[in-house]
C-alpha cells in the first residue's frame, strides 16, 4: 500500500531555474546552450559510457555503446557535415530515425550547429501516422532530412509521395556525415535565446502545432527537473519514444545533463513484452525511468506474481510518473506486485508537465513517497479542494464519497498559478482552476502561429499579472503540492457539478462483471465541436471489450449496471453506452485518450459498435449531425 503523507511544505536544497539561481549542471555558472553540457560532459570524462541501446528486448543483449566523449564527437561531425553541405544556424532539420543511437547524435549535431531539430516519428505504421507527419513537414517548413542508414529507403519512398512540394527534399544519413573533418569546422555562435527543437504536439483535436523550445528553455527545464527529483550520474533504462517530449527530455537529455547512463529500447518491444523491460531494469541495476500511467498498468496487469518475485528492483528508486491526474490504483497495483522483488512504493514520483512548458512544471523529490490527500469528492466537483478523514478505495464510490488525490509533486516557488478560466481571477491555494504557469521553463510559443501564442503563452489575469502559458488543464495548488484534476475541455457538467471523465472512467471498469473490459473513454455530448446542441448532462460511454464476440443479454445487463451506478452515485442519468472492439479508443503517443477524437467518431457514425444502448432523444440527434 502506498505511503498517504501529509503535504510536505519544505523545499529541496538547491537553486531553482524558475527562481533565477544557477542550475547545476550549467557552464561556468552561466545560462548554457544543449552544446555547452555536451562539451562540458565530454571534456570532463569522455571515457564515462552515455548510452547504450539493445534492439531486441527479449535478450536484453546490448548492440551499440557510446561514451560522452563519442557522442561529442560524432555530433560534431554531423554539425560540421551538415555545414560542408550549406546548411546554417536557424534552419529546420527533420530528424526521423528508427530506435537507436543514431538520433542522439543527430539531435545533439543540430545542437552544435545551431540547426532546429523537429523529431518525429518515421513514415511507417498506420495512415493516421503519415498524414500527421506530412502535416508536421508542411508546417516547420524543414531544409533537410537527417536519418540513418535502415530508414532512410522508407524515408525516401515517403517523400516521393508528398503532394505538398516537398518530395524533392534533401535527405542524408548520419553515417554519411562520420568524418567530415569536425577539427576544422568553426561552430556559429548559438546562445541560450536561439532555438533548439519545434516539439510537435499530438494534435488530438486539431492539426500538430510546433511548440517552439529554445536552448535556455531545454536547460531551464532539466534544472528543475533535476532540482525537484534528480540524482546525479543516475542509471536509467527506458522505452519511450525520443520523438515524444517525455522520451526525449526525461529519459535521453536528463541523462546528458546528470552525467548518468542509460539503456534505451524499442517502444515496440516493450509494449510487447513489458517483463523484459522490468528484467532488464534488474539485470543492468537502473535507479530511475520515466513513464506514462499506461506503461505500469500494463506490468502490473501482464506479469505474473511468479515473475515478479523472480526480480530484483531494490535499486529502482526513481519511478517518475507522468499521467493527467496520477491514478492510484495504478501506483498501489504496481507496488504490490513488485514488492516482492523488492520495489518500495515511495520509488514512484509523480509529476506534470506539458510541451508548451518544456516539459517538466512539477515533481515529487527523490526519496519522498507520493503525497495522496483524501478529499470531499462532493465539494471537489463544486471547486473545492477539503481534505477529509479516513482512507477510500481508489476509484470506488460517487462525487460525494471520499475521495483520494494524488500530487502530481512540488513546484518552483511564484511558477504555477491557480486561475478562474472565464474571468481570469487568480483563485486561492485549495481552490480548483486552471493551471497558469510562468518561468524560464515556457516555450517561446507555437511556430508560425502568433495570434495562438499571445492567447495561449502571454495570459493576462485580472488583475494585471502578465506573461502566463495557459495549459488548458485543471488543477489545485495546496501549499507546494499540485493537484492536477483533469483537463478543462474534457469537463462533464451534470446540473451544475463538474464531474471529471477519468473518475467516471475508472467508475464504468468496476462495472465490468464477468465482462473483460479494456480501454474507457466517457466524454459530454455538450461539447464545442458537432455536440453544442446536446442538454446538459448528455454523456457517452465508449467501452472497449477485450473479445469481440459476447451474449447481447450479457451486453445489454452491463450497459444497464453502467448506467445505474452513474445515476446512483455521479447523478448522471441520460447515458448512452457503447461497447466496441479492441484498440477502438484513440490514444495519443504517451497513452492519453483522445476524448475529443472519440466524440468525433461517435458523432459521425464511426465506432462500429458490437452493441450500443442510446438515451432518449440521442438517436434524432446523431441523424441530425451526420
């Protein structure tokens, strides 16, 4: 069972980024570029391993090493290769690899280059995948394609097919930039105000937008991150995606920035088999990994407890988990299966974040369990953060039970404010708004988009304060602790309550009874894109089954205790449940539904359902919108 603490209202020791005291880890004190760390890491112990990468998770066996004197190296080769060829500080560089260590060189070459990295996904997999990346290459505009020598056939066989005018563009591998006379190639001047990455977000609802980070930003972010929960010269292993910011900067560049070692894996071979990941955690002693909510459910519901206790995770201290809000049951499941192999729930680290910020805005300190505050769910609903007596069961019960919350972690002192969305009033700690964050840490905006930018990075409150990244998502500060509760275009309004749809989703898989339920979406009909004309109170349960093939008695009884315990304990009483087949529900890359998507596909007919029960006066409706 997890540790429940009271708030913890202390501070680490340490300068904080967002307080503008140095950040450890920087160049001569100084605000420093992603080349500076690299230099200065290489400079300082260039024999010292990096990173390391095994293609095939099952044997664990380790095909490529590089030393941060190697990593140094071949990332000037590709800044003086891409030089040699025309390219200048400023331009856009499309970097799509396969999982390896090719990237990181490519991304820190860009780095020395003064080039603006754009990581992305390589052209292969579904046809959702390749219209987002042709959408991301009209966007930045790239001058080149950086790839490496096992994608670069299915790079170049993409490109042919664009009809944006971009099929003739360059693409050269890393390989071919080894060598191109790094000693005599004189860098450009790149400071800490140029830009580093366009970070594309996943474009859930609408077109990808380029979130534009630059190198003080990146460096910023890593101080606070390493400020809050951080080790120095940690040993990581890790299966995210370096295309995703979470992939990208709290498992790749925080390990560059600690000086610390990391074993980077296929995505594709964890999610087929999770246990060897957790295996090689063991066999390579790592101290830290990063991951969304759906990477330790997923061990926590496939491996088996002989497996588990076959483990040895006690140097595992460092389980950052980045989810929107933190799920208990997750963290008190995952615990309890791996305590055997020595895992201590006060490892997890929950913690918040968001592209437009970096990524990093909050973060549980290494060594301190997780902060979890029972909460009248009652008043929640209403705005109001109460702390109560007494201990819940996750996920159990309505809005008025008892509640727990999980803190998503500490946040820098003057960072995060708490804010009434529609009037823009800053609100008081324990009372439930949107989340507006400030600091060195905040992107510059979203490229090629200003009217965006000034609305979504330069907020103004009420009362004068300027310079706010709006995230769109809800939360409560309680001293240093944030609570994030859920995202403000996601929110269900039943007679006037807010009702959060991850509560009512984790609601509906109680209901499952000799059902095998998997993915939940639950949204409101009242949304703002096809369903403004639905009452209020209109909600719609998506629910995937792991068969497809089920009794429609059986079907139609689970629809009927979905709907009873919504109305019996949430108040929700027009509900429409649809059950549908495996991998319906739209995800983005770190494992988040796409509610939005998912009202989309519902309002068009295209769920395909294996049963569906309306309420009255949905079926009129949907006629009308289609």
């Amino acid at each position: 069972m997890l540790v429940h603490s009271p708030p913890v209202t202390g501070s680490r020791t340490g300068s904080d980024p967002a307080r503008g005291g140095p950040v450890e880890g920087t160049v001569n004190g100084t605000a420093a570029t992603l080349g500076d760390i690299l230099s200065d890491r290489a400079r300082q112990h260039p024999e010292r391993e990096a990173l390391a990468f095994a293609p095939e998770i099952r044997t664990g066996a380790i095909r490529d090493r590089l030393t941060y004197g190697q990593l140094g190296q071949h990332a000037r080769d590709v800044a003086a290769g891409t030089a040699a060829l025309g390219y200048r500080a400023g331009q856009r560089v499309l970097l799509l690899f396969s999982p390896g260590l090719d990237f990181a060189q490519a991304f820190f070459g860009c780095a020395y280059a003064g080039l603006i990295a754009v990581p992305a996904p390589p052209p292969e997999g579904s046809r959702a995948s390749a219209e987002r990346l042709a959408a991301v290459v009209a966007d930045a505009q790239p001058a080149l394609v950086l790839t490496d020598d096992a994608t670069a056939p299915g790079v170049a066989s993409w490109l042919d097919s664009l009809e944006c005018g971009h099929g003739t563009m360059p693409r050269v591998t890393v390989a071919a930039l080894s060598g191109r006379a790094a000693s005599s190639w004189t860098p450009p001047a790149v400071t800490c105000d140029d830009l580093a990455l366009l970070q594309y977000t996943s474009g859930s609802t609408t077109e990808p937008k380029g979130v534009m980070v630059s190198h003080g930003n990146l460096v910023a972010n890593l101080g606070l991150a390493y400020n809050l929960m951080g080790r120095p010269r940690a040993k990581g292993c890790g299966w995210l995606p370096l295309t995703h910011d979470m992939g990208l900067i709290g498992q790749f560049l925080i390990t560059i920035y600690t000086g610390g070692w990391c074993l980077l894996l296929p995505p594709l071979e964890f999610a087929k088999r999770p246990y060897r990941w957790l295996e090689l955690m063991a066999r390579y002693g790592a101290e830290q990994a990063i991951g969304p909510n759906f990477g330790y459910d997923l061990c926590a519901r496939t491996v088996s407890q002989e497996r588990a206790a076959g483990l040895d995770l006690s140097r595992w201290t460092m389980a950052i988990s980045g989810a929107e809000p933190i799920d208990l049951r997750t963290l008190e499941a995952f615990a309890k299966k791996f305590a055997p192999a020595g895992f201590r729930p006060e490892a997890f680290a929950p913690c918040y974040g968001l592209a437009e910020a970096t990524l990093f805005v909050s973060g549980t300190p290494h060594g301190r369990p997780p902060v979890v505050t029972m909460v009248d769910g009652d008043l929640l609903s209403r705005g109001r953060f109460v702390p109560v007596p007494g201990r819940a069961a996750a996920g159990t019960g309505g809005q008025a039970a008892a509640r727990p919350l999980v803190s998503s972690g500490m946040v820098a002192a003057g960072s995060v404010l708490i804010v009434e969305p529609r009037s823009r009033r800053p609100l008081a700690d324990r009372e439930v708004g949107e989340i507006w964050v400030t600091g060195r840490s905040v992107a510059a905006g979203y490229w090629g988009q200003p009217e965006l930018t000034e609305a979504v990075f330069n907020a103004r409150t009420a009362d004068g304060r300027a310079g706010y990244l709006r995230t769109g998502d809800l939360g409560v500060l309680d001293g240093e602790q944030l609570y994030v509760t859920g995202r403000l275009k996601d929110i269900i309004i039943v007679r006037g309550q807010n009702l959060y749809p991850h509560d009512l989703e984790r609601a509906v898989l109680d209901q499952a009874g000799d059902l095998r339920f998997a993915g939940t979406a639950v949204f409101a009909l009242n949304g703002t894109d096809g369903g403004g004309s639905y009452r209020d109170g209109d909600i719609v349960v998506v629910q995937e089954l792991q068969r497809s093939r089920h009794e429609p008695g059986a079907l139609a009884a689970a629809a009927s205790r979905v709907r009873r315990h919504l109305a019996q304990h949430w108040g929700a009483d027009r509900v429409t449940v649809v059950f549908v087949r495996p991998a319906t529900i739209r995800k983005t890359t770190s494992g988040k539904t796409r509610r939005a998507a998912m009202r989309q596909l519902f309002l068009g007919g295209a769920l395909n359902p294996v049963y569906q029960s309306l309420a009255p006066g949905v079926s009129g409706r949907l006629k009308e919108t289609r």
